[in-house]
C-alpha cells in the first residue's frame, strides 16, 4: 500500500500530450488557450474619443476663445474627419476616431450649442483630456494572453478584439467511463430489491463535465470473456478508463485480471487513505512505440501537438491507455477523481496542477488511522477567510452526503488530531 | 445619479418567476432543482456487504466455531440467498445482499479457503462488522436534495440513484444580447483604420453561460428607425434585454430614446460607481396585465411556475421585459453584467444572490472619487486566506487588462483610502 503522496506523484509521471485543435472562439470557454494572441493593432487602434462633445485645438483655447463653430459631426465608425480652421470645432462621439488638428475634447455637459455654435462653459481644460491615445493600453504586437491559459469571458473579449474567429486549444484525452457490477440497473428501471442504480458513471460524467471533457459510458456485466473484450477495444479507442468498482478481491472483481491479461501493468493498487483505498491504477504501453521514435512518450509536452489524433479516434500504435479504476462506493469514485484525475488533465494540459488552495479547519477534528483523510467540509467565506466545518456522514457510501458539503479537506495521515483554525489542502467540487 | 447599492436594490426589486421545465438529469449540472428529491427506498435499501469475504453467524463463532463449510456464494446483484445450517457460512461479495441467517462479515484476507472450506485467522469481530445496514445513511422519503440547489456532480449522483431520469429546474429568462455602434465590425472582418471588431456581446454569451443561459446576439447599426423596429420586436420576444454601448450622450446614442417611445420605463440611468457610470436601467411593463390577473407579476416566486412559456416563444402579454444597458467600454460592460445581471438571475431562480465572498486587499490603495470602485485584482489562497493585489489597467477600456485579473475587489464610496489586510466584497469571474 502507498502514500496518497507517492499514487499522485506517479499518475502525474504519466500524463501525456494530447495536441492541440483550432476551435470557434466562441466555444473556448473553459479550454485551455494553446496559442500566444497578440495585440492585432494598437489598442485603441487609433486616438479615440472618450466622451461625447466637442473636439478644439488646445493652444486656441488657452488663447481665450470660447465660442467655436461647429464644422461637421466625427460619428463613431466613421473615417476621420480634419479640421480646416483651427479657431473651428467638432462635434465629437463616444468610440469615434479623433478628427485631424484637434486635440482636446469638452464634454457636452459643459457646453451650450446654438446656431451652429458651441460656447464652453469652463475656463480650464488640459490637452487631450476625453481622449484615449493610440496604443495607451497596448502596443501592436504586445503580447495579451499567454500560452495555457484557461479560457473565461475576459478572454473571450480579448480573442474576439484581436480577430481570433479560431483559436487554438488543447485536445482533450478521450475518456470512458466503465461501471460493473451486476447489481447495477438503469437509472429510469426499477431495481429489484438486491440491485441498485447506476450513479457513479453518471457523477463521473458530470464531474469531467467540469473540465470540459465529455466523457463515453459502458456498463459491463460480470462476466469475465465480455469484460475481456469490451476492454480490449476500448484500450484501442481511448485515451483514458476510469472504472468504478470491481477492483476488491471479490470473486466477480474480474478487472484487475482482465487488466493484467491485456497487457495494461499495474502501477499501484490501495492507496494509504480514506475513503478509496482500493484504487487501482496502471498504464497499457504504446505498440511499436520504440519503432516509432518515441514522439508520444510520457512528458513530452510542448512538441509534436498537431501530429496527435490527426486521422484516426486515437493513435493506439503511438499512445498509452491510462487506466484509473476507482472503488465503487460513490464517495470513493467521488474523491478519487477530484483528487487524482483532475490533477492528472491539468499537468496533462500544461496547466497548474498543484492545489495551493487550503482552507481554516472551523472546529477539532480527530481521525485515528494512519491514512490520509479526505474529510467532506461545508465552506463559508468569513472576511475573506475560508473555513471549513466537517460534515460528517455515514463513510464512502453515502452519496447523499456529498450533496450536503462542498468540499474535501484532506488531513494528512501523520497525526489523528487537527486543530480549530489550522488550515489544510482543499479539494473543491462545487 | 444613484448608489450602485440603490441600483442593485432596484434591479433585485424587479425580479421575475419564469416558471420550471422538466429535462434529463444528465443536462441538469448547473440548473437549479425546482423539487424536493427524496428517497425512493433505504439507503443502502439492504443490509449490503461492504467487503469480500466470508459471512457467518455471530453466535456461532462466539460459541468458538472457527473452521466453516461453505454453503455457496452470494454475489452482488443475484437475489438473497439463505443459510440453511447456522454452522455453515458463504461466500460474499461487496455490493451483495447479506444472505438471511448470517449477520457478521469476515474478510478474505482473514481467512483461508480450501476444499470447501473456511478457516478464521481472528479471534475476535463484531456483530454486523463489514455490513452496512439497511436504512442508515438515509431513510425512504428522507429527504436527500433541497428545492433550490444548484445542481452539482453530487446531485447528479443523487438524481441517478434515486432515479430520476428526468428532473424540473428553473426555466432560464430568454435574453438577448445587442450591440450598437457603427464603428463595430465582425470578429472575421479586418476592420479600417476607424473600425473596431465586436467583442462585448461575446464576452457577455461567455458570461451568460456561466449561469447556463444561452443568448441570443444582434448587432443594429446607429440607424433610429432600424433600431426602433429591431427593439419592438425583441421586446416581444425576450424577457431580458443586454445592451452594451448607445446609452451615453452622443448625437447617435438613440438607444435611450427608442426605449422611451417604445415604454420600456427608465427606472435609473447612471450610478455612481466607476467603471461604467452610465448604466441605465428600465423595464416594460406588461400589456393586459390587470385583465390576465397579474399571475406574473414581479416578486411572484414558487408559484404558477408551470404556466409560464408554455406554448409561446415568450408570453408578451403575461410578463415584463426588463432592459439593462450597460456602457460600451468592455470593462464598464463586464462590471455590469456580474455586479448587476448575475445577482438578478440568481434572486430570479430563488437562490442565494447577496454576495458574501470577501477578500483581503494585499497592499494599500487610494481611490479618490466619491463612486463605487470595482477594483481589478489577482487572487491568492494563502494558508485559507483569500489575498487580492490590485491589477490596476488603463482603465475601463483596456480590455486586455481583464485577463490579466481573476476577480472585481468592490470598494465602497464613502473613502478614498483602502489598507492593506481589510476585506472588500468580491466578484469573481474566473
């Protein structure tokens, strides 16, 4: 049995490089940013009004004129106008280009127009005041997003700016979702009074949801030579199994031996915590990966990327199976995927994977056994301060618990007490 | 010019019921539960084994017995089987029905097993051990889900077990989203020299989508008699509509007009907050509403839910629409939509819409202007504490300046001096 420390550590040695494809950039919301975008042109692109008004030459001001004609109108989207007597003015709009040999701009509040006249109200204005200078933010060329980004609206804004109709994002692995167990029925059947619903696969579902990824489902009976060859293909056709359930030692837990019959090599199996202490997790190699260069090999990051499902679902002769089969109660399913696949498509994707958030432990809590304890918490901001109350259930099957927290607060497996007020590791699911 | 408070407090004050739809529980991760979910049996609905073993009766080995002959397997998913000789034991799987007579289950790994027959290494357990008893996590018609929640993974798996395959949730508002501005072109276009591409709408569908609402877009250029016409019709057909930019004072801004002639009634325009000072607020009453005895008038919340949008596109006659329209400058325009629309839909849905999140102002920061100021910031959880150092931009047209930021730090109006280490409100958008 190891450490929950070392099962991370050694998923993480086994990410991989999925590639890279260009998007809509209206559906990158969430994806990761696979592209540096640069400012397209100066931003603004030109000196641009910031006030609706009228635009005067400043040293005419200063010299003591305060009644302008009006010569024209400078619409917003229109192209720039010039001013053909300096002692003249413009009226000017909010977003419009500033017309030629005017530099200043009066906002209308604080002035009177008649009779094609504008008359300024106020003795004092600065040059170039209302107006928003060529390349004040950034310069043409300025780099605006990195590289592994993560997609929000405020990206969304600065690809639509530059022109970015496509962006370039980080292919998402191909993932299947595997329940067994012949106690399992559909969701819409009733179970008899020895079977019960399947969940697991859907909560997984919605939980890679969150990371964008839309996961496929199967639901595979107990018995051995169909488990055998639905999985054969599947290690073909995905990047990622995640099974729930079926990896105890019972007489039907066939999946390990399946596994191990299919080549795919155990890395570990039980891991020092709890809930999900029968976690299994191995890798099925690459074929003829030598033969081939190797340019799929773990770690590699950064190269390569457009090479990558470019023909078929996926390159099964240049890429691993990674296989995490979590333990079928639903807390366990539950933590084991939060705690170790979320971390496992982060690093995957280029991205922080380390969880730096914490939160402050709200009352005394004590765990006796020496494995690292993923207590479920309710959170409240408190003055910027994050505490988490334990919500205590009935251990890994009580799924309805899960519902009433929002968080997993992991505590460590070298102590059993844990003190008001420290703070530890948060895993957050909602 | 009014507080962003009293804004808020108006914009909540105009709140609508849009009714419940009942969809597939796979679709339902971020909608709000509109019913109660309860238990449609005990959870676990039998007394499950919760490890592979052997399962014996107490008594018996108490009485010394240690060495069992097998009587059969009892696997998970098959029907309850029954000990027919209380010296006897089974085999038993996890997930499985605890077969009648046997009450105490003694793992694999405690036990040797040949020619039918188990040997206990132990000399001690426990009545009920590695059995997790009917009905204790939950009882049928417990109460698993609160009406109201936002739907989670967590809930997802609820959902599934209890089975619901489909499931009611709040009906979302119909928006949609408009911009004005002839100066805007479209994302694939090379704008001219005057020319910027459109970007607010889009920020705002990737916002929108945060709270799972699609929008639709529209772009009407500064024509009155179009925009007129354009806005009749949407008024007709949405609940809600975004407008970004046309609400200032330019000769072109006909947006404020048109609203007014078309009785869309200005409840505020301009608050006293930074970015986006004139946003201007208003709503369109209902037409009959008295006649149709004003079952959708505002406030109205949990009830009538399923007579609304029952057969039209949107029920002009029963409801009001409601017209934010936010400054054209993108953050003035971002600042809206998460200060103003997000706590208006969450109240909308009947869930929680005061903002509680705070953070804390890492380093001293000066404001001097009696507004509202919504603060760029960049986020760090330090040992539980939620640290915010300003990412002051070039104001509320830099764009760029957004990404670079995770959140909106409120510091109220009634000073000009922040210090480092107090909590301000907090928005975040990422």
């Amino acid at each position: 049995m190891i450490t929950s420390k070392k099962a991370l550590e050694i998923i993480l040695n086994h990410t991989e490089d999925f590639g890279v494809e260009e998007i809509p950039f209206i559906e990158a919301t969430g994806r990761i940013l696979k592209e540096v975008i640069v400012a397209d042109r100066d931003f603004p692109p030109f000196n641009r009004v910031s006030m609706d008004g009228i635009a005067v030459v400043y040293a005419v001001f200063t010299s003591g004129k305060r009644i302008f004609s009006i010569e024209g109108v400078q619409a917003a989207g229109s192209p720039q106008l010039e001013l053909q007597t300096t002692e003249n003015c413009f009226e000017v709009m909010t977003g419009a280009v500033l017309p030629k040999n005017v530099d200043t701009v009066i906002p209308y509040e604080l002035v009177v127009i008649s009779d094609g006249k504008a008359t300024v109200q106020i003795e004092e204005v600065k040059q170039f005041q209302n107006v928003h200078l060529q390349g004040k933010d950034r310069k043409a060329n300025d780099p605006l997003l990195k590289i592994n980004t993560v997609i929000s609206p405020a990206e969304i804004g600065v690809l639509a700016t530059v022109g970015k109709a496509t962006v370039k994002v980080a292919k998402q692995p191909k993932v299947m979702i595997i329940s067994t167990g012949d106690e399992l029925v559909e969701v819409s059947e009733n179970p008899l009074v020895h079977q019960i619903r399947r969940s697991n696969s859907y909560t997984l579902v919605a939980l890679l949801e969150r990371l964008h990824i839309q996961a496929a489902t199967a639901h595979i009976t107990d018995d051995k030579p169909l488990l055998k060859q639905k999985i054969e293909q599947f290690l073909k056709d995905y990047d990622v199994l995640l099974f729930s359930g079926a990896v105890s030692k019972g007489k039907f837990d066939f999946v390990p031996e399946v596994l191990d019959e299919l080549g795919v090599k155990k890395l570990f199996h039980r891991v020092k915590q709890r809930p999900g202490k029968p976690f299994w997790f191995g890798v099925k190699d690459a074929l003829n990966i030598s033969e081939r260069g190797g340019n799929k090999s773990f770690g590699l990051s950064g190269q390569n990327r457009d090479e990558c499902h470019s023909e078929r679902v996926k390159p099964s002769e240049e890429s691993h199976t990674l296989v995490f089969a979590f333990p079928g109660n639903p807390v366990s399913t539950f933590v084991g995927c939060v705690k170790y696949f979320y971390p496992w498509v982060k690093k995957t994707m280029d991205i922080g994977f380390e969880n730096k958030q914490k939160a402050i432990l709200a009352e005394d809590y004590f765990f006796k056994p020496e494995l690292t304890y993923f207590l479920q918490v309710k959170l409240e901001n408190n003055n910027g301060m994050l505490y988490a109350t334990p919500i205590t259930g009935n251990g890994s099957g009580d799924l309805a618990n899960l519902a009433d927290a929002d968080a997993f607060l992991e505590l460590p497996d070298d102590r059993n007490a844990f003190k008001k007020g420290e703070a530890f590791p948060l895993i957050r699911y909602r």
